[in-house]
C-alpha cells in the first residue's frame, strides 16, 4: 500500500524568487508627498501614522532613493532603526558591547590589560542609525567605531565616496516608535533638535551634525500616546485606509507588465474583475481589512492565474481558498471568505 500522507510538491516552484522594491513601485500620493516636502523645509522629523501594511516603512525608501538619484550626495538607502518594547534613547545612535569589552581585558595578559583603559574602547561601540547619519553628515566614513553592514557594502561598491571625504545626507527611519517605553521619546528631544550626541564610554566625546542633511521619518501604529513636546516638535501625518482607486493603481502596476506583452490575456476587464473581488473581501473582513501589502501578495500568488486570463471564479477552487489565508488573519474572517466565495 502507497503512503499518501505527504506533502506533494509537484506543482510548486522554490526556485522563484520574489520581487524586490522598486522605486517606482511606490504610489506617492499628492498630500504625503506635500507633508514630506513641509518636514523637510522646517528640518523637522515626519510622524507617520496609519495601520499596518499602508506603506509607511516604504516611504523612507522611496525618499533615501530619489534623493539620492536627485542630488547624489545622499545615502540611497534609509537608515533604519526598528524600535522595541526595551529600546533606550542611545540605542538609536550606538550600542556599547560592556560585557564583551569585560572579557577582553580579563583574558588578556597584566600588563596589555593595563594598556588597553578607555583607548581600547572604540572597538566594542557599534553606531546605530542616527549615530551612522550624524558621522556621515561630517564626512567621516570609517571612523573609529564600527559600522553597519550595508554602509560597508556601500562604501566597496563606492569607494570614491570615501575617498573624497565629501559630507553625505541620510534619511532615518525610526520605525514603530509606539513599541518603545515612554522614556525612549523624552530623551530623544536634543538628539532630535541638534542631531548631536555624547558617547559617555569613551571619556564622553561629543559627535555633531555636519554639513550633510539629515531627514528623519518616524512611524508608528498609533497603539498608544506619544509626549506632547515630542509631537511639538514633529510634521504629523495620518496614512488612511485606502479607497478604491488607489487599490486598482496597485493591481494594474502589478500586471501591466504583462499587458503590453504579446498574445497578453490580461485586459482591464480582467483587472477589474480582481478589483471587485478585493472589495468584497476587504467588506467581508471585520477583524482585520487586508492592506496594501496583503493586496500585492495576493496578486503575486495567484499571477500565474491572472497571466492564463481566469477570472476569480474560474480559478480552481483549492488555490482561491490557499489564497484566503493571505488576506484574512482571523478564524472568523477565514470561514465568513469560504462562504462568501463557495460553489456548488
């Protein structure tokens, strides 16, 4: 007797691979592109709010990326620095390895231990995201603390960058501030105002901000309240749900592509088809609306559907029921999609 309790994987590719942000992927919409342009006439941070999957993070991305094909003396790359539940204020600008820099001097010999003192400490400090903008602002690439690993890969790829020492601007992105405890955006004013900071392990030298701008995007889901003289000193802007149109962009960025291709069997009436099917589920789905990137990976998983030119309902009903766990993500809302699409 055959052994049927497996998994069959005949019908699925590994290989693929999926696709990577583009610039021109993002949708800018006319007021958060004018709320950026305000943040960053008054060099102040942009505090974004909205739910999750509306495209907040990608927004520093797509700014990093058109500055930096803009001007080019801009990182093409935000820095960023996902906030948690027991961030401190420092650790958005270094991180000092205590416990590290303890054993290498208890290992080392007497005399060598003697030697190493606080000179030695600039190997165990790690800057962070505001503290690799404000020593890029300045000039200083390589200096004496470590950095990250995608200003290294930059800077390889770049070498005359280096080389000419010139200042270069950054986007930070401080993302999902809401998670850190209260304190972590109390402290952060000076650091905000100034973009300046004391590195007290290393006999407290103080880092200023150089000639390179420095814009800073804080985002945050709105779980709870944030300090009024922190939000004094931000450009607020609230993402919200999107409607319709902005939801058909999506889909038709996704597969337009293929439209201009010959014998393309995706036409606007087959887009809208797909776009009326969101709607209904996004109606359908009371716990929890699918987002803007729920949408895309719906799209991605059942393009090889779309590009044959079926509809919704002419796709077998097993992959459209695979299809739900992407847009639904509560039990109740996983069985009200099975009865809202289910055939006899």
């Amino acid at each position: 007797m055959s052994n049927t309790n497996k998994f069959d994987f005949s019908d699925l590719e590994l290989d693929h691979e999926l696709p990577d942000f583009k610039l021109q992927d993002y949708i800018l919409q006319p007021a958060l592109s004018n709320a950026v342009k305000v943040a960053m006439y008054l060099q102040q941070p942009l505090l974004i709010t909205g739910k999750p999957g509306t495209g907040k993070t990608r927004l520093a991305e797509k700014l990093a990326g058109d500055l930096a094909q803009e001007f080019g003396t801009f990182l093409p790359f935000p820095l960023v620095f996902n906030t948690k539940t027991i961030s401190a204020y420092t650790d958005l600008l270094y991180q000092y390895d205590a416990l590290g820099h303890f054993h290498r001097a208890n290992i080392t010999d007497p005399e060598q231990a003697k030697k190493m003192g606080s000179a030695d400490v600039y190997r165990f400090i790690q800057l962070n995201a505001m503290g690799q903008a404000i020593m890029l602002s300045t000039g200083a690439f390589r200096g004496a603390y470590k950095n990250m690993r995608l200003l290294d890969d930059f800077l390889k790829k770049n070498p005359e960058v280096e080389k000419n020492k010139q200042p270069l601007g950054t986007v930070v992105l401080i993302d999902e501030v809401d998670k850190a405890p209260r304190d972590f955006t109390n402290d952060l004013l000076n650091e905000l105002d100034r973009f300046e900071f004391t590195v007290r392990e290393d006999e407290n030298t103080t880092y200023e901000k150089g000639k390179g701008n420095i814009f800073v995007i804080i985002t945050s889901n709105s779980e709870k309240g944030l300090p009024d003289a922190f939000l004094r000193r931000c450009v607020f802007y609230h993402i919200d749900p999107p409607g319709d149109e902005f939801f058909r962009e999506i889909i038709v960025q996704k597969l337009t592509p293929a439209m201009g291709t010959e014998n393309s069997l995706v036409t606007n009436a087959l887009i809208d088809d797909y776009l009326e099917v969101f709607k209904q589920i996004r109606e359908c789905t009371s716990k929890k609306e699918p987002s803007t990137a729920e949408l895309i990976n719906w799209l991605f998983y059942l393009r090889p559907h779309i590009l044959l030119g079926r509809k919704f309902s002419d796709i077998d009903l097993s992959a459209q029921r695979a299809s739900y766990g992407i847009l639904a993500k509560t039990s109740e809302d996983l069985k009200n999609l099975t009865n809202l699409f289910k055939t006899e």
